[in-house]
C-alpha cells in the first residue's frame, strides 16, 4: 500500500530548480527516503530525466562508500 504524498512531492517539485539545498526531516520511518528514491525519482524520469542522470546516496550508506 503506498501513501500518496502529493503535498510534499509538489512543494518539492516546486522549489526543484531555486538554487538552494533541499534537506528533508522527519522522524525514523515516516517516509522520507520513499519521497526521494521512490516518487521524485519516478517525476525525475517522467520529465525526461535518463536514469544515468540521477544519483542516489542515502547517509547510512556512507559506509559501503568508504567515506
């Protein structure tokens, strides 16, 4: 079952191309990977945007990136 999150994929959507560093918070589990790797991705690729384009680093795995 996937929650729609219409509200904060548009308000992201919006302010996509202003210049400035988006940072998304919220606590443990409340979806804020899903908004990223999931949904703005699937608008990412719906506007044309190749997937070679698109690069996916969450902070937990900073480890297997040896940083």
């Amino acid at each position: 079952m996937v929650i729609p999150r219409d509200v904060y994929l548009n308000r992201f959507i919006s302010r996509m191309h202003n210049g400035m560093i988006k940072i998304i918070t919220g606590i443990r589990r409340s979806g804020k990977l899903f908004l990223l790797f999931k949904l703005f991705y699937e608008y990412l690729l719906s506007i044309s945007v190749r997937d070679e384009q698109i690069i996916k680093i969450s902070f937990p795995d900073r480890e297997k990136l040896g940083v």
